[in-house]
C-alpha cells in the first residue's frame, strides 16, 4: 500500500509542476484551466497568498518529521520561489533595486541557511 501511495504522491508533484510550467509557458490557457477569468486579478492575488502559506508550512513539517538536515535541502529547493519572483519583479515593470533587495536577498538567505543544515 505504502509503495502505491508514493507513486500517486510522485505522480501529483510532477503533475503540479507542470501545471505550474504551464503558467509560465501558455498563462491563458493555464488560467482558464485553473477556473477563473483573466480579469479577475483578485483570484490570482488569493492563489499567491495561498502558495505563500504552503510556502512557510510545508518546509515547518519537513523540519519536524525530517530534522535539520532534510530542512535544509528543502530550504535549497525553495530557493526556485524567490529567484523566480525577482526574475518576474524585472519583467513585469518592477524596479532591480526592489527585485535584488526583498526577492534576491531571501534567495540569498535560503541558500546559507540549506547549505548550513544540509552540509553541516
């Protein structure tokens, strides 16, 4: 039963990553797949917001059931969310000082802080 679960579980991640891709790559076709209408910019400040908490709770749990040193690989995992956000801060009309100083700065202290746990 445990080995079907994990399939399924590794089926879902590589499932939600395309998905995510797919919103890089073809963003209309990926928000009518999500449900809501383009113009509805509130849906996807939710959706942020919802990422966000995912963001802080699931490496909290990967700490507690993991230890220090499975936190932080996933710290360096995580790492992909705020290089991506300064990347789309730039892209979008935000300012590199803003990108560098809120988005490249938590990347920077993601990756100390992995390399920290999980080398250390």
């Amino acid at each position: 039963m445990s080995i079907a679960a994990l399939v399924v579980a590794i089926a879902g991640c590589l499932f939600i990553l395309f998905i995510g891709a797919r919103f890089l790559i073809a963003p209309a076709v990926a928000t009518a797949g999500f449900g809501v209408p383009q113009d509805r910019p509130r849906a996807f400040t939710s959706t942020k917001g919802v990422r966000d908490i995912t963001s802080g709770i699931v490496p909290l749990v990967v700490l507690a059931a993991g230890g220090p040193h499975v936190f932080g690989w996933a710290l360096l995992a995580a790492t992909i969310t705020p290089v991506g956000d300064a990347i789309i801060v730039v892209t979008n009309g935000g300012t590199l000082r803003h990108a560098l100083s809120v988005h490249a700065s938590t990347a920077l202290v993601l990756v100390v802080a992995g390399l920290v746990l999980a080398l250390g």
